[in-house]
C-alpha cells in the first residue's frame, strides 16, 4: 500500500560559541580601510552585526544549522509534530519522525521545497547526529522521481519557485499570517517552543490543502 507523507520542518543557526568565534573570526573589514582607526570604529560598530547576519545563514545549512522541530501527518490522519526544547533534542526529533514512519516502507514524502531543501537537511542531520534513517526516505530525492511531490516544484517548474504563502493564496488557502521562518530562530531564542511547533504543524496542514488542490485537477 502506498502512503504520502506531509512534512515540514524548522531549523536554527549554529548554537555553539565555537560556531560564533569562527564566524567572527572569519569576517574581516573591507579591503579598503587602512587606517587603524578606521578599523577599530568598524569593528566596535559593523562587525558584530556582520557576524549575526552570518551566523543566521547557518540555519539553511546542515553542517552547522539544527532542525528544531517536524511535524508530519500520514495520509489523511492526524498531524504530528516532534519539537526540541534544548538543542540537545534534536536526535530525539529525528527519532520521533523516524519512528512515525514505521510500516509505511511504500510512501511518497510531500512538502514545499522538500528536494531543494528539508530532505537533503533531515538525512545530513540524521548523519551528523547517528540517527538510523528508514529506508523510506530517498537518499537523493528529486523532484520527478515519484517518491516526493514538492509543491513548490510542481507549480514553479525545476527551475522556478514560489512560497508556501503566495502559492496558498493564489489557490485560495490561508496564507501564513503574522509569522514565518524567519521569526523562528527569534522565537527559539526567546523560548516560545510552543509557538515555533504550531507554526511548524500549521505549515504541514497547508502543504497537504496545497496538494489535494493538486490532486482535484488530476495533476
């Protein structure tokens, strides 16, 4: 029997101090300044927000970024959502996830910019972190491949895109409202877990509309 599976996921940027030091480390004053001075100002004043804008980057990348939360439903059911408190859950995330797929071994993953973006993240987490990854889940997912719908493929073409909230809209859905993805790792900071977990499940519930709207024109 055939499953699809509806998911999204969050991520963070780096957490640790060694991740902040390389990064400052890293980032030097325009080739331009000269003057001791100059630098110093440039230091005290632009580096530090230079640093945090780089710092931010992190959360789309898996060898330093987190994924925080999953939430996922199966088929028609309920929807899921495993939500870490310490960066110290994320394996148990994983875990959660994982275990939820047990028993669909035939199923096609569903989500927006899941090829491009939170397959190739959940398997490179799965990997930093040793979490065992069901056979379910493509190794080299691709938009075409029948085991993933990615909506945002699916509309914009291979090499197009579009968001979640402008697609939802133009079909007629609810779009994200006051908060999006890039308000989560604020929201993490600030300790709303909650918050970041029915955002997380709100996005997976707007993926599977997303898809049934698909589906009614015989895509």
């Amino acid at each position: 029997m055939e499953y699809n599976v509806f998911f999204d996921i969050e991520t963070l940027p780096a957490q640790s101090q060694a991740a902040y030091d390389q990064i400052a480390a890293e980032i030097k004053p325009p080739a331009s300044m000269k003057k001791t001075e100059t630098i110093a100002i440039w230091e005290a004043v632009q580096k530090p927000a230079a640093i945090l804008e780089q710092l931010a980057k992190t959360s789309f990348d898996p060898a330093q970024g987190h994924i925080c939360t999953i939430a996922w439903a199966i088929d028609g059911g309920d929807t899921d959502c495993a939500h870490a408190q310490t960066i110290d859950d994320e394996a148990e995330v994983l875990r959660a996830f994982f275990g939820g797929l047990q028993g669909h071994h035939r199923a096609t993953f569903i989500g927006h910019y899941i090829t491009g973006f939170d397959l190739r993240f959940i398997l490179c987490r799965a990997v930093v972190l040793g979490v065992p990854i069901p056979q379910c889940i493509p190794r080299d997912p691709k938009p075409w491949d029948g085991k993933t719908f990615d909506t945002m493929t699916a509309w914009a073409g291979a090499r197009g895109t579009i968001s979640m909230d402008k697609l939802a809209r133009a079909l007629g859905l609810e779009g994200k409202g006051d908060f999006d993805g890039s308000m989560v790792a604020e929201a993490w900071a600030n300790g709303e877990h909650q918050k970041i977990a029915d955002y997380c499940k709100k996005d997976c519930e707007a993926v599977r509309a997303i898809w049934r709207k698909f589906q009614a024109v015989n895509w």
